[in-house]
C-alpha cells in the first residue's frame, strides 16, 4: 500500500492510498479538501482506475474521461494533479 | 419567489448539517430559497465531503473535550466550531438563482459576509476558492453544493479564536502549513474579536443586513416537515459511523 499527498499549488489538498499488483491498480483512495461536484462521482474516478496501469498522462486521461462523461467540476485540483499524487504513491 | 431567513438558532452537529439537507430536499420540491444563521452545541469539528474523520481529527482529544464530530456534504477542509467562537450561515436556493460559474457564486455569497465585515468596520476580501481574509488572515471558511438543482453554501464566520483548543482538536498536516510558508498557525486565521470592537450580536446583525440586503425576505421559521425529515438525517446519517468515517 502506498501513499502521498500532494498541496496544489493555489489549491487543496490530496491524499491518496494506492494499492498495486503486477504494475495495476488494484484499489486507490482519495481524500482531501478539494471539491467535486457532484461529490459522488469520486466513487466513480476510484473505480475507473482499477486494473490501470501506472502512467501519469493516461491516469489523468482516465479521470478526465470520467468528469467528461459526467459533466463534473472539479475544484481546486486537476485530474493530472490526482494522476501525479497516484504516481507518487506508487513509487 | 421571497427569501425565508431563519434567526440564528443553536444545534448539534448532526442536526445542524441534517437541517441543510432537509431544506435543500425542502428548496427541491418549491420550497422558499432560505438563508439560516446558527451556532454548534457542544462545539464540533466538520470535515469535507471527500476528508477522513480518521486523518483530519483527533478523537481523543474530542472525547476530552465534550467536541462532537460531523462530516459535511460539502467538500473543502476541517473547521473547528466553537460554541463560543463564531456565527455559521447556510444559503440554500435553486442553482438557477445563481452563476453556473462555482467560483463566481462563491464570490457572490461572500460578498454578502464582505459587506457584514465592511458595516463593522473590518476590511476584507472573498480570495477563491472559498476563503475571506483580512490583512493577509482567513476569518471566514466556506463550502458549496449542487445537488439536485440546488445549492447549498455553508460557512463560519470566526468571532473568536481559542487556537490552542481549535489545534487541539485538529490534526494540521505539515505540508498545508510549509505551503502557506508561515510556521506559526495563529498568523493564518484571525477573528472578528481581534479585528474590530464588535460585539457577536452586532456580528450576527451586520450579517443578517447583509445577506438580506435588497432581497425581497421574510422573517421565517422551519416547518414541521423540514424538522421531522432532518430529526430522521440526524439520527439515521450525521450521527452514523459509516458516513462520518467514510472515507
């Protein structure tokens, strides 16, 4: 299990746990004091990641896709900044 | 349609957040946009939608201490609320009320806690995301939500700081302070009571002229619908292991 946090720069903040296997991701949490709206849809980014493999740019592409889909507003934290704190965590 | 504004009034931590839920539900269904003003008993720490009670707060500290706990359903960070220390507000109104642009709601809503400040002679300032400073300190913490075509903005409003009880209660990650670059977390937060002569019933009155200024409003009270639906909230989700320690 790894973790890190990552303060935006003139943003929030994002902690994050990571769980790998073979190079995938098999369970990732974040916390923090950014905001989403709407606030559910992080169930939706976490599940997103399962099975992906590390990779800061398609990380953030999968979260992106994500608030796309779901006409979501993320607040304070971009998804290449969850994509990074993820890589950190891996390391 | 007129403003309901609800007189400040004091809640658990449970029952103070059940409230919100319960007008927005309220506000959903064509009810009045509704301002309220109230305060926490016993004093209580709220963490953000998407924080871990587990990382944010030190529950032993608030066993001590009689502070009770409650996540929001808003995002953004802990506050500490103290009994004693500060003047919480909630607006909950349908979303087309207000910009589809969050930050410029923002701005908007605390205009309003801007121009309270302005009437008791404290100069402040709305610096997004969702702060007010003055001189450089935060003296005002907000947090908003859109759910179901509505919103809901909540906020505190510091009359007074005990830092060393807020901090006791708080767990402060190093990083956040490093990043502000200011070691000592007294010089990040100030109150009306350091700022100004005010006493927090003029606090309360300069607000309650402000968020009601120019607004076609009623002096109003909740329903009986609202109180049983947030009586229910209270006890079957604020006060529940598995929201308040979700994540």
């Amino acid at each position: 299990m790894g973790k890190a946090s990552l303060k935006v720069s003139g943003g929030k903040m994002i902690n994050t746990k990571v769980e790998l296997r073979n190079g995938s991701i098999i369970s990732v949490q974040f916390t923090g004091d950014f905001f989403l709206h709407p606030e559910e849809l992080i169930e939706v980014i976490e599940s997103s990641l399962f099975g992906k493999r590390l990779g800061e740019d398609d990380l953030a592409q999968t979260i992106d896709h994500v608030l796309q889909e779901h006409n979501a507003q993320l607040i304070g934290a971009s998804a290449h900044d969850f994509a990074r704190v993820i890589m950190e965590a891996s390391q | 349609m007129k403003w309901r504004v609800i007189p400040l009034k004091t809640h658990d931590a449970a029952t103070a957040m059940a409230l919100d839920e319960a007008a927005s539900e309220a506000v959903r269904v064509g009810g009045p946009p509704t301002i309220r003003f109230y305060r926490w008993l016993p004093s209580a720490v709220s963490i953000g939608y998407f924080q871990s009670m587990e990382n944010e707060v030190d529950l032993d500290a608030c066993r001590r201490f009689g502070v009770d706990q409650v996540r929001r359903r808003t995002g953004g960070g802990t506050v500490y609320h103290d009994h004693d220390g500060e003047i919480t507000y909630s607006v909950i109104a349908p979303e087309s009320f207000f910009s589809k642009d969050i930050i410029a709601s923002y701005n908007l809503i605390c205009g309003w806690i801007v121009d309270a400040f302005s009437q008791l002679g404290i100069s402040a300032e709305f610096q997004p995301i969702n702060d007010i400073v003055t001189l450089g300190k935060k003296i005002s913490g907000n947090a908003q939500t859109r759910r179901g075509k509505v919103l809901l903005q909540h906020g505190t409003i510091l009359y007074d700081l005990d830092v060393k009880r807020m901090f006791s209660v708080l767990k402060v990650t190093e990083e956040k302070i490093s990043d502000k670059m200011i070691a000592d977390v007294e010089d990040r937060v100030t109150c009306v009571r350091r700022v100004s002569n005010a006493t927090r019933d003029e606090t309360y009155q300069a607000l309650w002229e402000a968020f009601t200024k120019d607004k076609d409003f009623y002096k109003g009270e909740w329903t009986e619908k609202e109180l049983a639906y947030a009586e229910e909230l209270a006890e079957t989700k604020y006060s529940t292991r598995e929201w308040n320690f979700q994540r």
